[in-house]
C-alpha cells in the first residue's frame, strides 16, 4: 500500500518537474531577449527602447512568466520538500 502511495507521489513530482523546467526555460528565454535590447553607460536600458511596444510586450511576458515560476516554486517547496532535497542532494554528489 506505501508503495502505491509513494508512486502516485512521484509520478506528480516528475510532472512539476517537467512544468517547472518548462517556465524556467521560458523566463531564461524572455531574459536573453530583454538582455539583448541596448543599454546606456548605467545599464539601464534606454528610455526610448522601454516606451516601445516590442519592449513592454516581452517585458510583460516575462513578469508573467517569473511571477508563475515563484508560484511553482513555492508549491514545490510546499509540497515536494523532501524529494526536492534529494535531488539536489543527488545532483551535489554526481559533480
């Protein structure tokens, strides 16, 4: 029966790790795209390229997609402690 259990557990954290994998890709993408857009000598990207709409599209997209990451992450961190440690702990070990 704990056998049962423990597999309908992993399967789920298998699925949050495929979602969560998925949005952090998302949001490295949508981050490399903000990156590329030119910058003044402060770092700040210029005024004229943030009033453009190309700019707050994908700035729009990427708050969006951050602000799912941080929910994902807390469930995960809510819901998948355990297994969450043990994989970092797993992964600390193969380096």
């Amino acid at each position: 029966m704990q056998c049962k259990k423990y597999m309908k557990n992993l399967i789920k954290f298998e699925k949050f790790l495929e979602i969560k994998k998925a949005v952090d890709k998302k949001v490295d993408d949508l981050s490399e795209k903000l990156q590329s857009f030119p910058r003044e000598r402060n770092g700040m990207v210029k005024e004229e390229v943030r009033n453009s709409r190309e700019f707050k599209s994908i700035k729009s997209d990427f708050d969006f997609h951050f602000k799912r990451l941080r929910q994902i992450n807390k469930f995960g961190n809510d819901f998948f402690k355990k297994e969450l440690k043990e994989l970092r702990l797993s992964s600390r070990r193969n380096h």
